[in-house]
C-alpha cells in the first residue's frame, strides 16, 4: 500500500469524510493528504473521537461543583470525596452495530441491538492523579502494553481498491479483548506512577496511536514526532497507515521524565509487556509520523483536534404524548396477580444470573452488594465509602426525551440518596441512533437538555461520559439511551441502610407524592399492554427536598429500611423489599383518592419507602415531615410471609419469589 | 518442523464443556451424534528437522505442561 | 508468625489475604514474586493467593504451579512447613502435585460468585483449630474452575484419610444441597497427608468483617496464628 496514492473521492468516502469535510482537510493543509494522513483525519473527525453530532448540545451540561477536580475532556472524572482522597470514573460503551451484528452470528436469539455500558470507578490520592497533557520539550514517549496488530481497522477502507494483493489476508479483525494483559498493564502503570517518572499518560482506545499522541501533545501545546519503526508490531509488514488506525487493546502512551527510561523499562519487563520508546515530545506543534526514514504523515497538531467539524444537525422534538387518567384504564386483571406478573417480568426479574457471574465480593469492602437500590463499597479501611449506580429508563426517554433524561438524573440520585450516600456527580453514556435524522436527533438534544436541567438543580454534575450514536437495527434507532451512573460519598459505612425489611413489626411510610401517573408505566405496557402517555413529570425541587428529609432519616438512624420508588412504583417496591428481607407485610392505607391499581403501580417520581422500628418513632418521623414539608403517610407493618395489600387477595412471599428468581434462569436456558 | 500436540480427557472423566457443545449439536437437529469430548490442539513449530529429537522434545513439553497426566491424554503428531 | 504471600502475574486476592493474616497475627504478611527462587528465612506460612494467574491460560493454575518459586514453596511444604492455597492458589497446588486431583470447570459452565456455607469437616488440625467440627460457616466463592474431580483411589484416599477440609452445604448443612460446582462429594478443600498444605476454593479471606458479609472467615486465620504461635 502506498503511502502517496490520488485521494479520490471514493477513497474519502470509504473513510466516512464527507466531501465538505475533506474540503476542510485541504483548506487547513493546503495540499492533498497523504493516505496515512487521511486515516488519521478519518479517525480523529470521526463521531467516536470529536463528538461533532453532540458536542454542541454537551456544552449545556453542568460539570463543576466545589468538589469536582476534573470534569470531562480527561481519561477519566475526578471528584474529591475527602480525606486527600479521589473518585475516579469513567463509563465506555461496547455496542455492536447492526452491520456487525450479522458477520459477528451470534443473534440467533435476540432481535435488537445490544448496548454494552461499563462503569469503571477507583480511588486514588487527590495530588498523585495522572493527565494525558504533554509537558516539556524534547521528551521521549513511551509505548507501553500489548504489541500492535491489525484489529479494529475499518472494513470499508482495508476492502478498499488502494490495498495490494495481499489485502485479503490483512481482512480487518475485531479487536479481541485480553484481560491478563490488562491486569499486567494495570499492575505496571501504577507501579511506574509511583516512581515519579511519568509525565503524562494516555490510553489507546479508539484510534489507538492517533487520537492518543494528538491529545498529548495537542493538551500539552507541544507538537509530537514518533518512529512508527519503533512499535511493538504483533504482525509483520504493517504500513503507517495500519498502525496509526490500529485499535489494538491493553496498550498505553507515556511521556516520561527524560533519563528514568531504564528504571520504567525494568518494569515493564517485569510485568512482560513491551516497552518502547517510540517518539518525543517537539516545539513545533505538528504531528509527524516517520517509518523507514520518510516522513508518512505531517499534520498541524491542534487543528487535528480544535478544527474537527461542529455540526448543528437539525432536529425535531419528539411529540407529546398525552397524559393517561388512571381512572380510564380498567384494569385487566386483579392486582394480586398483576404484582406477581410483573415481579417475574424481564423489567423486575431477578438479575442474579448475571451478577453472580461477577465476582463482586474481591477486595473485601463491598458493604452492599448487587440487587440493591446502589452499591456500596468502603474506601480502604474506611470508614468512609461510596455509594455507586446505574440508572436510566429508555420507555420514558422514548415518550419524552426531556423527561426522561431528568428522570434518569434523578433516579440515580434517589438510589444514592436511599443507601445513605450524597449525591456527587455523574458520568454519563448516551446511547442514540442515527443522528442524521432528526427525529433521532430531537432525542439526543432533548435528552441531553434533561440531564443537564436534572444535574443543576441537584448539584450532581456530570465529570466524564461517553457518546455511542448510529445505533439501529434493521433501520430502527434503538430506544433512546442515556445511561447515568452516579457516585455518591458515604461518610460512614457502618450508617448505610439497604431495602431489605429487617424485623417484624415495623412501620412502613411513603415518602412522596402519588397521584397514579399511569403513563409509559410498566404497568400499562406488561399488564394493560398499552405502551402509551406522557411519562412521570420530575419535579426536581421535590427530589432535592425529599432526598434531603431521606438523608437525614438516615444519619439519625431513624431509618431501618429504604428504597426509592421507581418504574412498578409502590407495589414493586414492597414486593422488592419483601423478597430482600424475606419477610411479609400488611398494607393497611394507600394513597387517597385513586383507585387500587393506580396507587400500587402509578410511577410518580420523588418516592421513598421507608421503615422505622416502633409506632413512637413513626409518629415523630410524620411529625418530622410535616414541619419539613414532605409528604408522608403511614402505609402498615412488617410481618408474616405474605405481602396484603387492601382490598386485595394476599401474596405468598414464596410466589413471588418463584416468579422473581425464576425468570431469567429460565429463559438463558431457553424454557421459556 | 512443524508439529501438532493434540490433548484430549481421558476417558471417564467428566467433560462438562464437551457435554454442554453435545446438547447444542443434537439441538440443532443434527442427528447421529452420539457423544462429545472437547479438547486442546497446539501447534508447534521446531527448531530441529530430526523426527526422533522432535519426539522426545514434545513428550517433555505434554507431560510437563500441555497435558495435566491426571486428566488427560496427549498425542503426538509430526506434521513435517 | 511469618508469612509470605506468592504474587504471580494475575494474582488479585493477594492484598485480601494479606489483609486478614494481618488482622489475626498483628504481622503483616511479605509479598513475594513468583520469578524469585527463595522463601524469606523463617517463613512459617506460605499463601497461594486468589486471582487469575497467566490469565488461566492452558489450565488454570498450571503455568504458574511451573514458577521459579514453586521449587521453594515444595520444598517449604516437604519439610512440614504451612501452605495455604485459595481458589486459584488451591488449583496451583494441584497442578504442582502438592495435592492430588484436578479442578475442572464449574457443572453448570458458569463463573460463579455469591455467598456460600460450608461444613468445617475436622477442627484438629493447624487450618481449623478455631472451629468446631462440623461447624457450618458462611465464606464467599468466586471461580470459574471449582469443580473438584479425582479418580475413586484418590477419592477414597481423601475420604478414609480423614483429608477433606470443608465440604459445601446449604444453610442448615446438608452436604447432598448447595453444591455450586458439582465437585464430587461437595468437597471445598482437601489437606495434604501431613495436614500442613490445605487447598480450598471458597474465600475466607473475604469474610472478616461483620459490616462486608460476616466473620465466619476470621477462624481460618486465627488457627493459623495460634498454630504458630504454640510452637
């Protein structure tokens, strides 16, 4: 393949650059690029790497609060949590594209795309945090982690008409995943930062080499010059162009303190990765990439990045629905029943198929573990921990994209709030479709312009995220995806709560209003099968006021069980802490005025359940909430092995939890 | 020269994967399987072109890692 | 009491072992590479620690078991000297031949995590000596490969020798219930014949505190400690 072939506008097309967008390449270089430039054009500009569908509408986020030290732009959120320590998160997404999905034949059972969203967390010391900015003139970068081969290289350029005879043996390869190289990576890294000899550090995602040596030296205002005969190739003859596009996994960039290149090396050669230095760091602000003595690729560093194209795609607003009247749908079946069905539906199952599958118990310091409202995980030997979620409710987004992006803020913040934790700050992978459409498009800025309403009012900026677009199967966008996961502080484990009903005879309060709201429920959709009507309205005043009366139910002790009410509303939310704490109750009282079935399944936002030891405390917690403000209303008592709700047939805990464990074992086997 | 270590379960010893991959065959509808058992291949590539050096070479690499003796079979093959 | 905890490229339960050999002892643990040929002198405990060493390549625990170190850790163990193995230390032991048996992958082909009880099955000896016999203790499992299998020779040998350590078993200990991996006569853990090498696949080490799952795990430790101790 070489290197100085014509740019036809075939070839910038395969490399998904429009021609106004390859226009702007020969503005901003004054000459035609070369093929290895071109690649690095293609990945720098595209979505993935410059954000130019949402950037726009990002910039309306909140991402500062007195304890945020790093917001987005980095690896990695930074936000303080005391003690000179810091909360470090990230969420990513692995999604499959349709047009995978068929070479990849593993869908003979799912119809739809599968959205992967991974949150990681960690701690580190508030001054010992790394950044990818570049600093200093003449310093050598350093290629770390696993060798580079051909993975994750476009198919529609490698099957390109530029590629030799030998390109159908160079057939682009997923990128295949090692964690064992991962963890000696890992392992590595934290031991090289701790002997003071990195200066910045980077890892090769998306664009692997490309859009990590940019952002370096682009951050860092310095230009960056690397010798692609340096880097660690797992396959022979590999041109520029590939290892430039390479998405190879487990690899990292460094820029390092000039002369303690040996003592990295050793430890890398410890761990068994590879360790070459492959560039350094210049005055010049281009990006030049050498191989075999020639200059492949020479490029304005910044520019790369600051001149990626913006779009203002148009947009249309996703049509209200109207509001459903709980006392127009007349109820298909008796709530009993209703409670049962919905307990073992896909939206309420158990998912103890999958989390068993994760060890979540290593380190020792996971104070609540999976099935409830948040995890908690103490920080070292604490006392202080974290509180941690993921939340969203793509039924809502779809119904009402701002809704529902409010809502997904809120939730996470109610499952931080019900645990004992304060709510900090978020990160945030927005998973759309098609952003060319405007409907689709409509979705993602209204969604967008939720979250950042919901994250103001709560004080719960967003510090990182992620944006996964063009997300569709068959031509349908998936249902709009903005996943929110949320951290929260916890400054004593020992004070956490979980939903779990803990003794007989306690006294059950809601917290909240109820009106019923039916709309977009879950109800209506598995029991009535209606999905239709507005979603519940956030009235974010309301969630920051309940959440606070919560928090200090909480720290006084008061509470001996909490859960937020969310999608199933109250009476999933009985059934849910039945079945955790394997222990009935008798609902004596449901909110006035509505009829049964809307009291137990309407999904009005800002809800809590909580339990209290005795009658005396009930009433001064009532008390409590009256001068507060808060709506509260005492429901029953803990007790027995049913769940009786008023006017209705009681339900077997024993039921309930045969359809609530049952339903995803049987159906990964294929039973059902 | 090229050679190939084949390491399979010895017979008797439960093979859960190979049960797992027999249950989805027959599931397919493919009749006429009777049984399943799965197993390693490695392909070696050798410095040496003497087939008797070669032998006694693999033998120690089976019997000292590719193969856990307790459980499972190897088999040699010189590929040429 | 001195102990040294084996690191191997993978290992990811070492800082937990480490952590609770701490707590009982009041001494905190060495962490010793897997490429390093010696034990500290005076080692009394070696720790084969939780993880997935060489990313279970090949087999679980068997290109580790081929460690420079596990020349030493034999030897250690030759002379009487104490060898734990958890989880992947457990099926290091037995790809080194410290212990007899293999561990295959889990009946039901699925890594499993969650909490699980077991039947203490002897508490005389260096390992359990803070537990009754046939206490019921709740510890965490986490592992993909916990299926112990051994020919009938072997089986009995374990069995009339009087070698099983623990045994899975539901709530109330039954040992015919709650057999996560489908290990042949539920066995969690096995002793070498002289009882200083004990390999198991729960996690003790995960259960020491009451706030993060309980403190069943705490006696494993604390019999070490008193072992050393006395002698």
């Amino acid at each position: 393949m070489q290197n100085n072939i014509a740019i036809t506008p075939e070839l910038v097309a395969q490399h998904g650059l429009k021609p106004d967008e390859y226009q702007r390449i020969l503005d901003l270089i004054g000459r035609e690029p070369t093929l290895t430039e071109l690649g690095i054009f293609s990945a720098m500009w595209n979505e993935h790497c410059s954000y130019k569908s949402s950037r726009l509408h990002l910039k309306g986020l909140p991402t500062k609060a007195p304890w945020v030290i790093q917001g987005p732009g980095e690896n990695a959120g930074v936000i303080d949590i005391g003690d000179g320590l810091a909360c470090v998160f990230k969420m990513e997404s692995h999604n499959h594209p349709s047009y995978i999905e068929g070479q990849m034949g593993f869908h003979t059972r799912y119809d739809g795309n599968i959205l992967v969203n991974a949150m990681a967390v960690g701690i580190a010391k508030a001054d010992e945090i790394f950044y990818a900015k570049a600093t200093g003139v003449g310093n050598p970068i350093v290629y770390l982690g696993s060798k580079t081969g051909r993975d994750g290289i476009h198919g529609a350029t490698m099957a390109s008409a530029a590629f030799d005879d030998a390109a159908e043996e160079k057939r682009p390869t997923v990128q295949v995943g090692d964690p064992f190289a991962e963890k000696l990576l890992l392992e590595a890294c934290l031991e090289l930062m701790q002997t003071g000899a990195v200066i910045a550090i980077q890892d090769m995602g998306a664009a692997g080499l490309t859009s990590s040596a940019v952002e370096m030296g682009a951050k860092g205002d310095l230009g960056i010059e690397l010798d692609l005969d340096k880097v660690p190739c797992r396959e022979t003859g590999m041109t520029a162009y590939e290892m430039m596009l390479s998405e190879s996994q487990e690899r990292m960039l460094m820029v390092l303190q000039p002369g303690k290149e040996k003592e990295a090396e050793a430890i890398f050669i410890k761990w068994g990765l590879d360790f070459a230095i492959i560039g350094k760091t210049t005055d010049t602000l281009r990006f030049v990439i050498k191989q075999h003595g020639e200059v492949m690729a020479d490029l304005p560093i910044k520019e790369l990045g600051d001149q990626a194209p913006l779009y203002d795609r148009p947009f249309v607003e996703t049509p209200k629905r109207p509001e459903i009247d709980p006392k127009s749908v007349t109820p298909p079946m008796g709530n009993a029943n209703a409670i049962v069905k919905l307990i073992g539906s896909p939206d309420f199952a158990s998912k103890r198929w999958v989390w068993e599958q994760y060890d979540h118990l290593i380190l020792g310091n996971t104070v609540q573990s999976p099935g409830g409202d948040a995890a908690v995980v103490r920080v070292g030997e604490g006392p202080r921990g974290l509180a941690l979620t993921s939340d969203v409710t793509p039924r809502y987004c779809e119904a009402d994209p701002f809704e529902g992006g409010k809502q997904a803020v809120a939730e996470a913040y109610r499952n931080i709030v019900a645990v004992g934790g304060t709510p900090r700050a978020i990160t945030d992978n927005l998973n759309f479709g098609n952003p060319e459409r405007p409907d689709y498009m409509g979705q993602l800025v209204y969604c967008i312009r939720g979250l950042g309403e919901a994250c103001k009012a709560l004080d719960f900026p967003v510090v990182s995220g992620n944006v996964s677009l063009y997300n569709e199967t068959n031509g349908r966008g998936i249902l709009p995806t903005p996943t929110v996961g949320g951290v929260g502080t916890v400054e004593d484990v020992s004070k956490t709560t979980t939903l779990a009903f803990k003794a007989e005879g306690e006294f059950i309060l809601l917290i909240g209003v109820t009106k019923g709201w039916l709309g977009s429920s879950a109800w209506l959709a598995t029991i009535a099968g209606r999905e239709e009507g507005a979603p519940p309205p956030v009235d974010l005043e309301a969630e920051r006021k309940h959440g606070a009366f919560i928090s200090s139910l909480i720290q006084d002790g008061h509470a001996t069980a909490c859960h937020d009410l969310s999608d199933g509303g109250l009476a999933i939310a009985l059934a849910e802490m039945a079945l955790a704490g394997n222990m009935g109750a008798k609902i004596d009282k449901l909110p006035e005025g509505l009829p049964n079935h809307a009291a137990l399944f309407g999904e009005d936002q800002g809800r809590y359940l909580v339990t209290v030891k005795d009658q005396a405390m009930a009433a001064i917690i009532l008390k409590r909430a009256s001068s507060a403000g808060v709506p509260a209303l005492m429901l029953g008592k803990t007790g027995g092995q049913e769940l009786t709700l008023p006017g209705e047939s009681p339900i077997s805990l024993e039921r309930l939890k045969k359809a609530h464990e049952d339903w995803l074992p049987s159906y990964m086997t294929g039973e059902i | 020269m090229k050679a190939r270590v084949t390491v399979t379960l010895k017979n008797g010893v439960l093979d859960p994967q190979g049960k797992a991959i027999e249950g989805a065959l027959k599931s397919f509808g493919l009749e006429g399987i009777e049984s399943v058992r799965q197993g390693k291949i490695f392909d070696i590539e050798l410095i040496s072109s003497d087939p008797a050096e070669a032998e006694t070479l693999l033998k120690a690499a089976a019997e000292k890692l590719l193969a856990n003796m307790v459980v499972e079979n190897y088999r040699i093959e010189i590929l040429g | 009491m001195k102990s040294a905890v084996i690191t191997f490229p993978g290992s990811n339960r070492e800082g937990d072992v480490i952590r609770a050999l701490h707590q009982a002892s009041g001494v905190e643990p060495l962490k010793i590479w897997h490429q390093d040929h010696e034990l500290p002198q005076g080692t009394d405990l070696v720790v084969l620690p939780g993880g997935f060493s060489y990313g279970d390549y090949l087999r679980c625990g068997a290109i580790a078991s081929r460690s420079p170190v596990m020349d030493a850790v034999r030897s250690h163990a030759t002379k009487g000297g104490l060898v734990l193995g958890i989880c992947n230390g457990f099926q290091i032991l037995v790809e080194s031949g410290l212990l007899p048996g293999v561990l295959m992958r889990n009946a039901g082909l699925k890594f499993i995590c969650k909490m699980q009880h077991l039947k203490v099955c002897r508490a005389n000896t260096p390992f359990t000596s803070a537990y009754k016999k046939n206490q019921i203790i709740k510890v965490a499992i986490a592992h993909g490969e916990g299926n112990y299998i051994a020919d009938d020779d072997t089986i009995a040998m374990l069995e009339d020798g009087n070698r099983i350590a623990f045994r899975y078993c539901d709530a109330e200990g039954d040992t015919e219930k709650g057999n996560p991996n489908g290990s042949i006569n539920s066995i969690a853990g096995i002793y070498s014949k002289k009882l200083n090498v004990l390999g198991m696949m729960p996690h003790p080490e995960n259960l020491i505190e009451a706030l993060v799952g309980g403190t069943d795990g705490r006696g494993l430790f604390a019999s070490i400690t008193a072992y050393k101790g006395a002698a």
